[in-house]
C-alpha cells in the first residue's frame, strides 16, 4: 500500500513539473488533466485505507471540477484562433 501511495505522489509531482515546464499549451492542459486524474485516484486511495466514504465524495467533485475547467480552457483557447 504504501507503494502504492509513493507512486501516486511520485506521478503528481511529475505532472505539476509538466505544468510548469511545458512549451506549449496543449502539454499543460494534458498535464493538468492528468494531474486531475491522478489526484481523483490519490482520494480514492485514501479513502480505502481510511474508511471514510467522504473522500469518494471529494473526488468526485473534484472530478466534475475538473471535467469543467478542461471545457473551459479548450473553449478559451479555440476562440483565439
């Protein structure tokens, strides 16, 4: 489990550096839905080892927040063009 745990920390960090450092803003869009995606599966995760079902609950939410935010960004940014 804890294994598990460091991977799912380890593939965030990664994903935050490819925000930071992407050239382009199609690479930070993927980073940030990646990151979205992992964090969901890092809740996830808490909650089996905790018990707490609120977690389920945040995740999705912020699964929803997510999906949202990558409609809006994709719709911004096809305006510009």
């Amino acid at each position: 489990m804890t294994f598990t745990f460091i991977i799912l920390l380890l593939c965030i960090l990664l994903m935050l550096v490819g925000i930071f450092t992407g050239k382009t803003i199609p690479e930070k869009i993927m980073s940030l839905c990646c990151l979205t995606n992992y964090a969901i599966v890092l809740l996830c995760f808490l909650s089996l080892l905790t018990g707490r079902e609120s977690f389920v609950d945040i995740a999705y939410i912020y699964g929803l927040l997510g999906f949202a935010v990558n409609l809006s960004i994709s719709k911004l940014r096809g305006n510009k063009n």
